[in-house]
C-alpha cells in the first residue's frame, strides 16, 4: 500500500558526484533547483563489484588537461573549449526525456506602451516646472501640485510621474496621487516609482513600497522584483537582495536575464562562489546565453579570491559562446590576473585588447599601470607609458597618480619629474596633494633633500594641502640627511595645515630618533613626538632612564602597543630596540625584543624543523636584527653547553631588498656576524641568506667565553 505522504509524483533528477559513484536526489525541483542554499538528499549508489580503474582510465592531473593559456584563452584555436578547469561547476546529467526546468525567463519583460496624449505638452512642461523649482519642501510641492494643468488621469499621473527626476518628489507626487482616488493603483505606477527610489538608493523605501503591495493586491512583476533586487545590490544589502529573489519563486515569477545577472553579482559580492556556479549552470542549461557583463562579474569574483582556475575558465567560457569582450570586462579580467599574480598573462590579455581593435580606457590603463608596478616590471611599465603618449590613450588624474605612485615604488626619479612636469602643463589633471606626495616619497627615498625641499615650498606657494603622507615622507628624508631643525619646521606647518599625525608619522618621528647623535637634536624631535603622541614620548624617555624596572617598562610599552594600529605595533617595536642600542643600552634592547615576542609582534622570528634551525630577521630593523642574533647565539650557546640533540643546519634570513634604496640588512648583519665571530657564512647563490652547520656552532662555542657571546 502507497504511503499517502508521498503518493503525489515526484519529477527526479539525477546528478552525478564528481568524487564519487553517488547519486543526488533532488525532490520537488522547482524549490531545490532553484534555491541553492537548500541540502539536497543524498543517497549512496556505489557497488563493491565495481572493477578499479585501470592506469589509463583513470583522471589525468590538472597540469596534462590544461594547455598554456596563450594556447588556450588568448588565441583564436578552437580546441580550448574542451579544457575543464578546477573551478567549473560541476557538470549536471539531465535526463533528455524529462529536461530540467527553466530557471529563468529569456525574454525581458515589455515595458507597457503608451497611447498618443494630445495633453502631452502641457503635462510636460508642469513636470519641468515641478523639476526646476527651487524650493524642496513638501508644503512648497503639494501647492504647486493645485496648478496640474489637466485632471490626475490614468496617463497623465504616469506620464508626470515618469518625468520628475528627484526622488523625493518622484515619491510625493506617488502618494498625492494615491490619495485622489482617480484610479486603481497598478503595478506600473510602484515600478516608476521603484526606479526614480533606486536613484536615491532608497531601498527602505522601496521595500516598504512592496509590501504595500502586497496587502493591497497589487501585482509584483519581473520589474518589480528586478528594481527590488538591483535596489538592494546598489545599497549593498546583499541579504536583502537574495531574500526577494527566492520570493520571485514562491511566487511564481520567474526571473529575466537582467535579474539573473544581478543576483549573480549579488552572490559574488557575499563570496558564495559555489551558489553563484550553481546559477551560472543551472542559467545555461536553460538556454540562457549571458553577456559580456555577466562574465565581468565572474571574472571579478575569481579575481578577488586570486583563483586563477577561475579566471581562465571565464575566458574559455566566453570563447564557446562567441561573446567578446568589451572594455569593462576586459578592465575588470585585468584587475583579477593582477590580484592572482599574474603579469605576464595581464600584459597577454592587453595585447588581446588592443588586437581586437578595442581602445583601451582609464581604467584599463591603470590597472594594467598597478600590476607593473607591484611586479616591479619597470621596463614594461615605461614602455607602456610611451605607448600611451604616442596612441593618445586616455589619462585621467587617477591614471597619472597612479604612474607617479608606480615611480616612487621603483625609485624612477627622472621619469617621475617628466610626468609630474606633464601634469602641471595638463589642463585637466593637474598635480594635487597625492602628486606632491608621491614626488616627496621619491625625493625622501632617494636622499634627495633639497629638491624634497623645493616640493614642500612650492606646495606652500600653490596652496596645495600637506597631507599626513608627504609629512612622513618629507621627516623621514630630513633625518637621514640629519636636518633636524628642519624637521620642527615641517612638522609644525603640517600642524598647523591640519594634518593630524598618525601611527606611521609617529614611527618615522621614532626611526630619526633613533639617528640622532646629541641630545640637542634628539630633543627637537621629541618635541614634535610629545605633540604626536604623548605617551609613545613617554616610553622613550622611561627606556633612556638609568634604572627603571622590567615591570615598568613592560606596563608602559603594553599600553602604548594597546593603542596603536595592527601595522604599525612592530615599527614601534623595531625603533624603540635601535633607539637603544644607538643610545648604548643593549641589555634594555634584549628587553623590548622580548617584549615585542612576547605580545606576538615578531611571529615566525625561530623555525625549527627536525633538520634545521633557522632565523628570519626580515621584518626586524638593523638594530633589532642584530639583537635578534645575539639573543639566537646566546641561547644556542646554552644549548651546546647542555649537550642537548642539535639539528644538522643552522640558517639565519635578512631578505634582499629589490627597491633600488632598500637599505643594505644584509650588509649590516654580515658585519655583525664577524663582529661576534659567529660560525655563519654569507651564501653566493643566495643574497640574504646564511648558514652553518652543526660542527660549525660546536667549534664555536668551545672556543668562546659566555662573556663574549653578545655585544
């Protein structure tokens, strides 16, 4: 006998676990296929008769089934559209004699057609007027309502109701038509209305608007909900946005290709890439053929999480289509490779751009600006400026600031001073604050101090604001050329301007203190420190005391570290450590090193593997490196004097620095190496690096004293 639970049929389909012999098994379609936050029902299918899979049947590695994506993605060969990537959903059995639902609708909803008004011009020239006038109150607005030049008919309230531009009249004139009781309220008046709120990014509104609605019977169409979900998407409201797309279903409304997209935006921007693959899929298998923006938001999506899988799977997809790409997907394709790593493929994909007759744009160009940069690919980054100039591509401010910005980061000083000069001949992008700070940020990196100088002056001179960054900047090339009266002269401008001094201008306030050579020039910057940051001038002054206790200096540096932000705890710690040492207080040094281990600002400082012991100095200052090695050698010295089980290698890491100002660490360390006669040698193949073996250290220690072990 039938269980009359279940005695209504079920339309079943079937789809096959990429991992596994399993079937799911998903009941009542039209909610699971098309929520896909709903748990489909799993059912186990698999047999232990099944023979194994030979060597030749079984799944070929990623690297055998992928080709080169300039064989692939970026040429015009055919064969790319059976590649299977990583990151493609998973592929879906449908059943041919019982095909899956459509999920949506492939045809865009027709706006309603409007007769010919002989009343037409009047009524447009009252909205123009309702439009211009000047006075936003609503007493103003609803007097000016009593002037309508024909009675509130169907046509005429929806044609005045189209015209009006802002928002809050758009929302009035609605209500004060309600209130005529001329006529029903239909869909299309909400909608109209919707829309001109979605402008405004009114969404509460709006929802209020739908759930009016809703009590009153009035139908919500595809419109509707599409301007209810695009609404919430504008005002990142994502939730909001996916809960009225699953109550098109419940309701029957079936979504178009506009909705879909957006609601695939929206899943992106929640970071659900398996809901919005779902989608994608389940869209495609319904015959929808998405457009080019679709993939931008793929492309994005794959992009921000650094799935290059992803992204190569957009490009592959829009290849078996035919859709080509326009210039924002192109620019959002851009942005994604430099968010994976990518350079060498972003350059690939530009020469595509460009082959395809495409021009390219701002965006475009400062993406493609900011991926050299990172990858500190100078060559091509001036190259592609060349090409700029020499095309007429587009240069917005943003673009040339970015180029400036990509010059301080590769110490490009000559090619900065051609471009800054550019700008201040270009009649729209002239150099504004960020310019002058990147032109300080180069000077100040390069030494340059007199020209950082004339920068400063000449900003003075043209009334552009010092932000905190060019006060950095500027204080920082002041004290490694020792100027500290200038530094008090900087910085009190800067105050003065407005600028409020942050974290990283208290570290740089720190990093000069910590160059000072006489007390005089240490005090002229402790001046400008007790403005910045009373108590962090406090900690400074207790650690060049004779005699203060661990414990008061543990209480105060936890609460200065408490205060200040994430990035900048670590500096604070490294400058306090070379202030120290600078000052000849070593054992003070040990203390903060200790310190700044003990509250986590140093992770990752030891490693230890069965095989080997190393040190990693590469976030340290010079002066924190060296006591870093002093306390390693220290405590490895113990170690060797308790017999205890040594590892085979012993390595220490400065880094090399690839900016062509980076300071030398691993010149400062190798000379402190030989300073303590450490068992360590520098490696030929390998800058930053040192090792020594077990042997090495033993042979060390029984050769030295513990007195000598630090200096």
């Amino acid at each position: 006998m039938a269980n009359p639970a279940i005695s209504t049929p079920l339309d079943v389909h079937l789809t096959k676990h990429p991992d596994s012999n399993r079937a799911i098994f998903f009941s009542s379609p039209q909610l699971t296929q098309l929520f896909p936050r709903r748990k489909p029902l799993t059912i186990s299918c698999s047999s232990s008769k099944s023979p194994p899979k030979s060597e030749s049947e079984k799944p070929k590695s990623l690297s055998e089934q992928l080709k080169p994506l300039t064989a692939t993605t970026l040429s015009d060969s055919s064969s790319d559209n059976q590649t299977h990537l990583l990151s493609k959903p998973k592929s879906t059995w449908v059943n041919p004699s019982r095909p899956k639902r459509s999920v949506l609708s492939l045809q865009r909803q027709k706006k309603s057609s409007h007769s010919h008004n002989p009343q037409l011009r009047d009524l447009r020239r009252f909205a123009q007027k309702l439009n211009s006038s000047q006075d936003e109150s609503e007493d103003a607005f609803m007097a000016a309502l009593e002037e309508i030049p024909h009675p509130p008919s169907r046509e005429n309230a929806l044609l005045i109701l189209n015209s009006l531009k802002p928002w809050q009249k758009t929302l009035l004139f609605f209500n004060w038509v309600k209130t005529q009781n001329s006529f029903p309220m239909e869909t299309i008046f909400y909608n109209v209305t919707m829309k001109s709120l979605r402008f405004g990014r009114q969404f509460q509104v709006i929802e209020e608007l739908a759930h009016e609605m809703i009590s009153n019977g009035v139908e919500l169409d595809n419109i509707t909900y599409s301007t209810i979900i695009t609404s919430a998407k504008r005002c990142k409201l994502f939730d909001k946005a996916v809960d009225w797309f699953e109550k098109m279903y419940t309701t029957g409304v079936m979504p178009d290709e506009v909705t879909y997209s957006a609601i695939l935006d929206v899943y992106a921007q929640l970071g659900k890439v398996e809901e919005v693959l779902s989608l994608y899929e389940r869209g495609r298998a319904s015959g929808w053929k998405p457009d080019a923006i679709t993939y931008a938001v793929l492309g994005k999506m794959f992009g921000e999480a650094g799935d290059f899988d992803g992204i190569r799977y957009v490009l592959q997809e829009m290849r078996s289509l035919g859709v080509q790409p326009n210039v924002v997907v192109y620019n959002t394709l851009l942005e994604a490779m430099g968010k994976a790593g990518k350079p060498g493929l972003a350059r690939s994909l530009f020469e595509e751009l460009i082959e395809s007759g495409l021009t390219p744009n701002e965006k475009t160009l400062t993406a493609l600006v900011k991926i050299y940069g990172k990858a500190r690919w100078a060559r091509d980054a001036l190259e592609l400026w060349d090409r700029m100039r020499s095309n007429s591509w587009p240069m917005d401010f943003i673009l040339y600031n970015t180029l400036l910005n990509m010059c301080a980061d590769l110490g490009l000083e000559e090619e900065a001073e051609k471009l800054f000069a550019e700008m201040k001949r270009s009649e729209n992008s002239r150099p504004d604050s960020w310019s002058y700070t990147a032109m300080l940020n180069i000077y100040g990196s390069g030494g340059n101090v007199e020209k950082a100088m004339e920068t400063f002056d000449e900003m003075s001179e043209r009334g552009v604001q010092l932000n905190v960054m060019g006060t950095t900047c500027l204080i920082q090339c002041l004290g490694k050329a020792k100027r500290f009266d200038d530094i008090g002269r900087v910085f009190n401008v800067a105050v003065e301007k407005g600028v409020k001094p942050d974290d990283r201008l208290c570290g740089c306030l720190l990093s000069v203190v910590s160059l000072c050579e006489n007390v005089d020039d240490e005090n002229k910057v402790l001046s400008c420190l007790q403005q910045a940051n009373p108590k962090l001038d406090d900690l400074v002054k207790l650690l060049q005391e004779e005699k203060p206790s661990f414990e008061a200096i543990k209480d105060e540096f936890r609460s200065v570290i408490s205060n200040t932000a994430v990035e900048s705890r670590r500096p604070f710690c490294n400058c306090l450590i070379d202030i120290c040492r600078n000052g000849g207080r070593h054992e003070r040094a040990h203390e903060l090193l200790y310190l700044g281990t003990l509250y986590g600002l140093y992770p990752g400082l030891h490693n230890k593997t069965a095989n080997e012991w190393s040190l990693d100095v590469r976030s340290l200052s010079v002066g924190a490196a060296q006591t870093a090695l002093e306390e390693w050698m220290g405590t490895l010295y113990r170690i060797v004097q308790r017999k205890e089980e040594l590892p085979e290698l012993f390595s220490a890491q400065t880094g090399a620095g690839s900016h062509k100002f980076a300071q030398g660490m691993a010149n400062s360390f190798a000379s402190h190496v030989k300073k303590l006669a450490a068992p360590f040698r520098q490696c030929e193949d390998k800058a930053g690096f040192f090792v020594a073996t077990r042997e090495d250290l033993v042979s060390w220690v029984q050769s030295k004293a513990p007195s000598v072990v630090t200096v």
